[in-house]
C-alpha cells in the first residue's frame, strides 16, 4: 500500500479474527477498526475502538507503538462501545480508563457519544468538516459526511479514505438507526464523496462483500448506490 520507505504506519484490524476472536458477536458484526502513525515517532491513533480494548492496546504494544488519540467515525455502540441489538460492547469508555487520550469527534456527534459511551465532553476534540488530525509526521483530514448518522466523518490519509460505515464496498451505511437521514446520505455520496479520487483506496467500517479495500474508481464500478441518479429514486430504495 505504501512505499517501504514512508515513515506512514498502517493496520487495518478485523473484529473476531485480528481482536476479539472469541466473542462470536463480534465475528458477526465484522467491523473493521484502523490504526493509523508515523513509524519514526512511534505515536498512533486508533479509529473506532470498539469489542476488545485489551487486545487492541497490545497489538499497540506488539507493535512498538505508543496510543495517542482516537478518532470515531460515528457514535453508534459497535464502533465506540455501548448496547446495540442487546449486546453489550467495550470501547471508549474502558479504552479511557486503561489509556486516558484525546478523542476526535465531528462536533454533530459529540453528545451522542457521550449519551452513548458516557465518555466526558471534556475528552473531546470537536472536529470540522476540514480540521486536521496530525500524528507525528501523518496528516490525517477529517471529512464531515452526514447521513448514516449527523455527524458522521470519513478521514483522508495519504492515497486512502476510512469511511465508517458511510461507504462500504457493495452498499452504504443504514438510515433507520439513531441518526439517519436519507436525504442527507445521498448528498453525501453523490455530492461531498464526488471530490475523492478514483486511485484513492476505501477502506469501509465492516467486511462485507469479502473484500477489505479497493480503489474508489472500483466501487464507483460495482457499488449499485452510488448509481442512483436521482433522489426520488434514491428514496425508493433506502426510505426516508
């Protein structure tokens, strides 16, 4: 993905494969959660810690990595933490009382997860739509992309987009949770995810489609929702 000699770190870890192995919740649920750093200052940020914070801070370990912030991509339990479906996950919370760092949050989405996580508004750094997140060397771009909940946010780094649970490879994130709002998704994908380059690699927020990543110019290919050319159409099919 990168040039062997680029300072950038990367890992892209699985829910009950690369964490959480036992817990068969997790396994289902695939999400996918990132670390992102600069391999010559050893600092890292971890992007939606969620299921097994445990085995998260010691691939960190593992890896001569030091924690230094977190980024949330939206509030929902199976990325931060907190009760979803009645299954009761670890995240921000337990990942403040082991480890106490910055979490970056888009300023939508901050009293949600609070209510969520109970984390303290305190911990947050209220994110815009264009702010930066730097970690070492690493310059990470936060973009506001509203629709699966207020304050979602895909984050920009070098040739690659994390984009939570906003664009997966075959499909987009869900509008009848907490939060949703069909409209706005569709501005999002058609108007505010329209900038990002062909070359550049989606990296989604679950495993769904056996893929873990491919080039934006594929999913424009394959994915049937970002097809859609018109809104009424749209509605039809997500609802709202």
């Amino acid at each position: 993905m990168n040039d062997p000699q680029d300072t950038f770190y990367f890992k892209q870890l699985l829910c009950g494969q690369d964490i959480a192995q036992s817990n068969p919740s997790a396994g289902q649920m695939a999400n996918f959660l990132y670390l992102l750093g600069d391999r010559e200052t050893r600092e890292c940020v971890v992007v939606d810690p969620a299921w097994d914070i445990d085995g998260i801070l010691e691939i960190v370990e593992q890896e001569g990595m030091k924690l230094t912030g977190a980024l949330v991509t939206h509030y929902h339990p199976d990325h931060v933490g907190g009760t979803i479906f009645g299954i009761d996950i670890t995240g921000l919370a337990e990942l403040q009382e082991k480890v106490s760092v910055p979490v970056y949050v888009n300023k939508h989405e901050a009293e949600g997860l609070h209510k969520v996580t109970g984390i303290s508004l305190s911990d947050m750094k209220k994110m815009d739509g264009e702010d930066k997140v730097r970690v070492g060397s690493v310059e990470i771009g936060c973009l506001h992309t509203p629709g699966h909940t207020p304050g979602s946010q895909c984050f920009r780094v070098k040739d690659n987009l994390i984009a939570g649970d906003t664009l997966f490879l075959q499909g987009c994130g869900r509008v009848d949770l907490p939060g949703g709002d069909s409209a706005e998704l569709y501005q999002t994908l058609t108007k505010r995810l329209a900038k990002i380059q062909d070359e550049i690699i989606l990296y989604p927020g679950h495993n769904y489609g056996g893929k873990s990543h491919a080039p934006m110019g594929d999913v424009r290919e394959n994915n049937a929702y970002l097809k859609i050319n018109r809104l009424e159409d749209w509605l039809q099919v997500m609802g709202g």
